[in-house]
C-alpha cells in the first residue's frame, strides 16, 4: 500500500512538466507571430510612406543674424544693454570714448576757418589789383589829354619858329626873339616826347597790374578749393565722431554682450550679435540621393524637437549652389589619390507658410528640427 501511495504522485509531476512546455510554444509562436506581422507592417508603411515623402533630420532653424561692429576704433565709455535684451532699431548698445576725434572735428573746422581767411585775403588783393588797374589806365587817359595839349604847343611853336625865320632874315626881329622861338619849339618837342615815354611806361604798368589781378583770381579758385577739401575734412571728421556712438542696426534680440567698460575695441571688430526679429527658416541638408524628385514649391512638414506635438506647415523655396562641404573652411581634395565616395549633403531652404504663428515667432536659431517633404 506504501508504495503505490508513492508512485502516484510521480506520475503528476511528469504530466505537469509534459503540458508546460506545450503553453510555452504556443505563446511564442503568437508573440512571434505578431512581432513578424507588426515588423512587415511597419515596413510596408515605411516603404509606402518613402514613395511620397523625404524626411531628414539633419536640419536646423535659422535667421538673420547682425554683428554689431565699430567703424572707429577707442576704449568703451558706456555699455547701454544687456545679454538677451530686446532692441528696435537706433536703440543706442555702446558708446565710446570720443574726445580724440573732437579735436580732430576742432582741428579740422580750424582749418576751414584759415582756408576761409585766405580766401578774403586772395579776394581783397584781387579788388587792389583791379583797383590799380583802374588807375593805371586813368593815368593813361590823362597822359593822352596832355600829349594832345603838347601836340598843340610844338605845332604853334613851330608855326612861330618859322615866322621869326623869315623874320630875322629881313632882321625885323631881334637875335634874342628868334632865340626864344627857337627854344619855345624846343621844348615843345622834348615835352611831347617825356609824355609818350611816360604814355609807355603807364600802359607796362597796366599789363603788370593786369597779370597780377590775374594771379590773384587764381588764388581765389584755389582758396575755394582749399574751403571744399576742409568742408569735407570737417565731414569727416564729424562722421567718424557720429562713429563712437554705436546703434542696433535693427530690430533684435542681442547676443551675449562680450565688451566691458574700459576695453579698447578696434575699427571692424565684431563685439556681438543682433538676431534679427525676421522670419526664421529652415534649412535642410538632404543627401544628394534624395533629391531626384524634390522640386521648388513642394510642401514640407516641419517637426520642432522643443516642440514635439506641434507640426508647422511650410514649403521648399531654394537650393543651395553647392553642396556643404564645398563651403567648408578645408574642402575635401580627392586628388590625394586616397578617395573614399561619401554621400554629400545639400542645404535646401524652407520657409513657413504662415510667418504670423505664434510657434514660429519662438523659434530660435539652431534649434533642431525633422523635415519631411512631399514629393506629391
């Protein structure tokens, strides 16, 4: 009796372990089953959903971007902003220290002031000159008034030299009459002589008074000259003045402010940044096999990675000219003769379809986005 007590209990355990086994099968056969169904599935889907569409990950948000930078060099006297700060257009960011390029604007009025002074005296000569030209050819006139006179004077007193010729031949005058008659002429005739001489000697004068008013009239041309190039110096130097005081080129969000008060900063150095507040857009680089049937216009699903149950709608607009490593700072040069093909990628543009979303107006460049065009 003990011992078919004892065998009983032997004979259940071996069914169990015979039916367990069985339940195991048929559930990894269902699990597999499914897993196989889902995977085919799945890639169907895939497959199909590849027909129509190009997706790519390797894509970013972008925008414009401003670098502020100085058209003068100095040290920074006043840092108006700060990092993150909100700027619309003119809104002042630096000012710098000013006071060598006020001398300089003192310096160059100081010159326009001397440049308009030799002016006034290049015009006040050129008023002498022709002044003295006036007078000169006055004197002129007066000579030819007094040669006429003298022209007068020789002709009667020759007229009386020759009576009181025939006259002291009869003798019907004294020596001493012939005598004045005779120097009466005389001196007639050195008279009118001393005054075409002195006619002569006026008219050389009115030529040298007239090349000097002309030499005059040039140093008024160059005195205006002089006052248009210190026009233009005292511009300048205004301008670069104007210069030290450094605006938001546009409306913006700023950059970290990398500049301190006291720091020297050089003409053309970029001290930071100003993201313009424009519509941001995307930019996609696709692998070159990917392209074949992507076309300008096509419409594109943008998934933001900071925003992941959002969709935003928007459309392919441009490709770039060139792929990306070709705009790399070393592009890669296979003429080594160790030549590995890689897939290139082109950065193509997409731009929303509505610029006015509120999504989009929180995009910040950089940001990391999943692309997906339809090719249909």
């Amino acid at each position: 009796m003990e011992t078919q007590t004892q065998t009983k209990p032997t004979n259940n355990i071996n069914m169990q372990e015979t039916t367990a086994p069985k339940k195991r099968s048929k559930g990894f056969i269902i699990v597999l089953a499914a897993l196989v169904i889902g995977g085919g599935a799945f890639g169907v889907t895939k497959y199909i959903h590849s027909l129509h569409h190009e997706e790519t990950d390797n894509a970013q948000i972008d925008a414009n971007v401003s670098p502020v930078i100085p058209r003068v060099s100095g040290y920074v006297k006043e840092v108006r902003v700060k990092d993150n700060q909100l700027v619309k257009k003119g809104d002042t960011l630096v000012i710098l220290d000013d006071r060598d390029l006020a001398l300089k604007v003192q310096q160059a009025e100081n010159g326009l002031y001397t440049a308009q002074a030799n002016l006034g005296a290049a015009e006040a000569s050129t008023a002498a000159a022709q002044a003295g030209i006036s007078t000169a050819e006055a004197q002129i006139g007066t000579i030819d008034a007094q040669i006429a006179a003298a022209k007068v004077n020789l002709w009667r007193a020759s007229q009386d030299f020759e009576r009181y010729s025939n006259l002291i031949k009869d003798h019907s005058i004294t020596q001493q009459e012939f005598e004045q008659a005779s120097a009466a002429k005389q001196t007639a005739e050195r008279q009118l002589d001393v005054l075409a001489k002195q006619k002569a000697a006026a008219a050389r004068q009115t030529n040298v008074v007239s090349s000097q008013s002309g030499a005059t009239s040039k140093q008024i041309n160059i005195a205006n000259a002089g006052i248009k190039q210190r026009e233009t110096d005292v511009a300048d130097a205004k301008l670069n003045l104007s210069y030290t005081v450094i605006t938001a080129p546009e409306d913006g969000v700023l950059s970290k402010i990398f500049v301190q008060p006291g720091q020297f900063v050089s003409a053309g150095q970029s001290l930071f940044s100003v993201v313009l507040s424009t519509t941001p857009w995307v930019v996609a680089n696709f692998k070159e096999t990917q392209l074949d049937k992507m076309k300008l216009g096509q419409k594109v699903t943008v998934h933001i990675d900071a925003y992941p149950e959002k969709a935003l709608e928007a459309k392919v607009t441009s490709f770039s000219p060139a792929t990306g490593s070709k705009f790399a700072l070393l592009p890669a040069d296979n003429a080594s003769g160790n030549f590995v093909k890689v897939v290139q990628r082109l950065p193509v543009k997409i731009e929303f379809d509505n610029p006015n979303d509120e999504l989009v107006k929180q995009l910040r460049p950089g940001m990391n986005v999943l692309v997906d065009v339809h090719l249909n």
